[in-house]
C-alpha cells in the first residue's frame, strides 16, 4: 500500500522509521511506505514492561511497552480505576515527570519505600521521553519504582502550604503519614507513634500512663445517706466526693435498666441500637451535664480498620494538646465493638520529639462490674478535662484564635461573601458553621462569645454573655424555619415553643436560629420525681396546641424539649426531620430528613 504524503523540505526526512502497531512506516522524501510485519519481528523491536510509579506519595504499579512516550503512558493511567480519581481531567502540559537517578527498590514496608521516594534524587524528563529511557531494563520490573509524576498545585496544596509557613510548627503537629489514604491500618498507628510504645488490655504501662489511669478508677462516694443494694458509696480512703444526684442515678441506670437489657442489644445485629444505647447510658450523662469540654474523641465505625482510623486522628490531636499545654494533655478515644465491648484507648505525647504512646483497656459492657467500671471512667474523666482546660496557654491559643479570624475576614473580603469552611470526608461533609465571618459578626454585635459545640451535634453550639446564656443552631432546612416561626407567633399559653427566637439567613446559604437556653433535657432534672407529672402535663398541652394549629411534630423526645434542671416551663425547641404542617385544609407540608 503506497500513501503520498507531503514532507517539510527543511526537516531532515532521509529516512525516519517509526514502529507502532506492527507496522513499520518508511518515509523518504514525499512518499510514505506502509510495510506491515510480522509478530515475531514486532515482539523482538517491543516489550511489556511493569514498574511503580510515584504519585502525589502514593506508589502504582504499572504495565506498559517500552517504546511508548511518557505521554502515552499518562493517557494510559487516566483509565485506571485506581488513577481516575487522582489524575481527573489534568492537563499534560501542567504535570512535570522525573526519573530516579537511582531506581529505588520495593521494600516490603511500603511507608519506607514512600519516605524514599520523596528524598531521592529526581532527574527531569518530559512527556516525549519513553518508557526504556526511564532505566536500565534490569530496573523495569516490579521491584523498583522508576518514575515521578508531580501534579499540579490545586487550592488545596496552596492553603496546606501557607498554612505550614505561617503555622509551621502547631502545623507540623497536625500531620500524620498513611500508607493508602481511606486504607487505615495499625501499621499506620505504629508508624506515626515515632517510636512509642501500644500496650494492649492489661499489658503493663510506663509509671505516666499508670497514674493517669489510676486517677480515671477512683472511686466515687455520694453524700446523700443510701442504703440497700443500689448504694454505690466508695469505701476507699479518700475518694471523689461527689453532690450531684444526677450522677447517682446515672450509675442506677447501668445498674438496673442497662444490666437488664446489654446482652439481648449485644445479640442484636442493629448498629444503631447499639451506640444509641452505649451514648445514653454511658456518654450524654458524664459529658452533656457535668462538663463543657471533652477530649474524649467518639466514633461509631461498623468496620475493623475505623478502630486505626480513630487512633490516627487522635495522634496529631495530642500533639497539639501537647503544644498548647505541654506536658499532661492526653486524649481519650473510644472503639466500641459489636459484642458491647468496649476499647478504652489512652493518647498521649511523652517527649519533646513527638513520641506518642497509646494504652488500651476494655470494658465488657454486658457485664455489671465492667460496665459500672467504665461509667466510674467516664465521670472521673470529666474532672481530668477541666483541669486540662484550665492549663491550656492562653497566648498561644488567643493568637490561632487571632489568625483564623484574620484568615476568615480576608477570604471574606476576598469572596464577598461567607465563609463556611468544609471538609470532605468519606460518608459525608463535616462543617465549621460558627467559623464563619458573618456569624462571628452578629455575635460580636450580641456581646455573645461561642463556649463550645454541643457532643454530637456539630451544628449546635452553647453561646454566653456576661448575663446570659443561649443556643446557637445552624440549619439549611428552610421548612424548620417556617414551622418555628409559625408557632412562635401564635400567643397562647398553651403554646411551648420556645420563646424568643431570633432567625437570620446567612448570604451563604441556611440560616442561623439564635434561642435563650431554656434548661436541660428531661434526663437533667435534678428530682425527676417531684417534676415528671408537671412535664408530661405540659408535653400533652405542647401537643395538643401543634395540632390545633396544624402542625405534626413526629419526632418527640427528651433530646427535642428543654426544661430548667428545678423543674417549671417546659419547652419544644427543634421541628426538623418529620416535622408534618399544614397550611390549607387540602394541602400539608411534610419535612423528612434527607
């Protein structure tokens, strides 16, 4: 087959053999020859090779043939399934490709591996390079890594390098190393320890971690005289004194109701009934009533590797408890397993150098002692946290808190507008709602300071001003907004919506909905006898009052309702999720969760 084709005079055509796809194309002068080979000949000019490659600090290993370009190859990945995600729809010209003046060898650690490819030296090639200039051939295999592929700097990049420049050592503190991202492993708890040691259950401890855990199982006396079998008076010399009744009857809870029910939960394949029952029994009480700090980290993962995914987070959180405290600061972080067993995990930094070590203790919640073990924790633990609070350095934390402000109001103005950060995690979106600028704008006008975000509730937080005390919610529902402002209008005495709702809409999008605190959950009254009859009146009055006005709240429970700890006015305060209005008698609004 013979194609006339037109050749540059000036370019050097004498004779130019290319090699693709079994054929070999001679072009002299103007005419193009078409000679098509053999196999056997196309197997000896070409060869399948495999090697890793190095990309944004994670290893690929890659089959590919000798002869292509660097470009080819680059095409090539965007269709792996592993690579899709990464490489998108990146341009080639904005990528840079290197070479290993020295291959670096597979080691079966594969984070060491990674740490040598990121400190050995790179030789710069270009997308027209081929793949057998990368190496020997003694090195194209699947024992060594041979190339870079270094993408371009996204938004990202830009905010974690700006950020380690002007923070760089609360930075530094914040980092952590994974093998595979979304992949977590012990193997990444260990490696990120730098050296500490993981003790597991009832393995012996350094004198530091046994102290703390000695103070986390002192008993705990009551004062109210008690007597019979639910009398959980210590009899230790010296033990936690302790006023509050609440608690007491938190522990005869586990006692009696949880003991009762833990091994047909435990039996019971519903996770959802699992960490619902473990947070009302064994987190709300210690952590929603008895203090407003926690540094217990809680996760509810139905996967093994979530336990090291818990672990590793936690690890550059003690580092910055380290630097903004120093020594003391430790973190506590719960793995709760399907059998109700609970995993007790101590996080703390040693040394100066970020040496972390981690303690583990379990708690068999299905058994009575164990799980009136863990609670005693719990309670103990609250104690720990304000102290820890009262330590925190005061110009180190006011200066981040400085900087985030400063950061926010120059995105504002940069934006025109809000500045709700997110973080996208696998499963979802986590977001900083009370970071933003606008937010921050109307509290300061409020004279209302943020004491915190509510366990569990990251869209909740508890405000104060020198005279008061409120609640602070974020919501993007605008159903919610209308249903409680509608009822909030109605005057009747029958009418428990909470008063004194203020609702603005944010330019970003959602609305802020500010509420006098109204008290506690029903489970806070501090003489729930003398009371309950008073609140289940007033919950039927609530009831009858929504209805009456067309509106269907579905969703009632202690966690939707707020009254004083003394008993008196009870009060609704969330009408989201099943939340059913209607407007017209031919028309009604119903507002499910998403």
């Amino acid at each position: 087959m013979y194609i006339s084709v037109s050749v540059n005079e000036d370019r050097d055509a004498t004779l130019l053999v290319l090699f693709h796809h079994r054929l070999k194309l001679v072009c002299t002068g103007a005419l193009l020859v078409v000679i098509p080979l053999p196999s056997w000949c196309h197997r000896a000019i070409t060869a399948d090779v495999w090697f890793w490659t190095f990309i944004k600090g994670r290893l690929f290993v890659i089959k590919a043939v000798d002869t292509w370009p660097i470009a080819v190859l680059f095409e090539q990945l965007r269709t792996n399934p592993n690579l899709s995600a990464i490489l998108g729809r990146i341009p080639l010209e904005t990528c840079k490709f290197y070479r290993f003046e020295q291959p670096v060898p597979i080691d079966a650690d594969v984070a060491a591996t990674t740490r040598r490819c990121s400190v050995a030296d790179w030789v710069d090639i270009t997308h027209l390079t081929e793949i057998k200039s990368l190496a020997e051939s003694r090195f194209l295999t699947d024992k060594y890594v041979c190339l870079v592929i270094e993408l371009p700097t996204g938004e990202t990049e830009k905010a974690i390098a700006e950020l380690n420049q002007q923070h760089s050592e609360l930075f530094g503190c914040l980092q952590i190393t994974v093998i595979e991202p979304k992949k977590w492993s012990k193997e990444d708890v260990v490696f990120n320890m730098k050296g500490g040691h993981f003790w597991s259950h009832a393995e012996p401890r350094s004198d530091v971690i046994t102290g703390i855990e000695d103070e986390l199982t002192e008993e705990r006396t009551y004062k109210p005289s008690l007597s019979g079998a639910d009398s959980l008076n210590a009899r230790k010399k010296d033990p936690a004194s302790v006023n509050d009744t609440r608690e007491f009857t938190s522990f005869f809870n586990v006692l009696r109701c949880h003991a009762e029910d833990a091994q047909r939960v435990a039996e019971n394949r519903s996770s959802h009934l699992k960490s619902t029952t473990f947070l009302t029994y064994f987190m709300l009480p210690p952590f929603l009533v008895a203090c407003r700090l926690t540094s217990a980290i809680m996760r509810g993962y139905p996967k093994e590797m979530d336990r090291w995914r818990m672990l590793s987070e936690a690890i550059p959180a003690t580092r910055a408890g380290y630097f903004l405290m120093g020594d003391g600061f430790f973190i506590v972080a719960i793995y709760l397993r399907s059998n109700l067993t609970a995993e007790r995990y101590l996080v703390m930094q040693t040394d100066p150098d970020g040496e972390v070590c981690i303690a583990q203790k379990d708690f068999k919640l299905t058994d009575s002692d164990e799980a009136i073990d863990f609670l005693r924790e719990m309670y103990n633990l609250t104690a720990k946290v304000e102290a820890l609070a009262a330590g925190l350095d005061p110009s180190k934390l006011a200066g981040e808190r400085q900087e985030r402000q400063r950061q926010a109001r120059k995105a504002g103005q940069d934006n025109g507008q809000s500045t709700i950060t997110s973080i996208q995690e696998e499963g979802g979106v986590q977001e900083d709602y009370f970071a933003d600028l606008e937010i921050q704008r109307h509290l300061e006008q409020m004279g209302y300071e943020i004491d915190g975000v509510l366990f569990g509730h990251e869209h909740v937080a508890k405000i104060s001003s020198p005279s008061d005390r409120g609640i602070l919610k974020f919501t993007r529902r605008e159903k919610e907004v209308q249903i409680l402002e509608h009822l909030a209008g109605i005057v009747d005495p029958a009418n428990h919506t909470i008063p004194g709702a203020h609702v603005w809409k944010m330019q970003s999008g959602g609305y802020i909905i500010y509420m006098s605190s109204g008290g506690g959950h029903l489970t806070s009254l501090i003489q729930p006898d003398a009371h309950l009859w008073s609140a289940a009146e007033q919950l039927v009055e609530a009831v009858a009052f929504m209805h009456r006005h067309g509106v269907a709240h579905l969703d009632i429970k202690p966690q939707n309702v707020l009254i004083p700890v003394h008993g008196g006015r009870f009060v609704h305060h969330r009408f989201q999720y099943r939340c059913v209005r209607q407007e017209s008698p031919d028309q009604v609004q119903r507002y499910w969760r998403h």
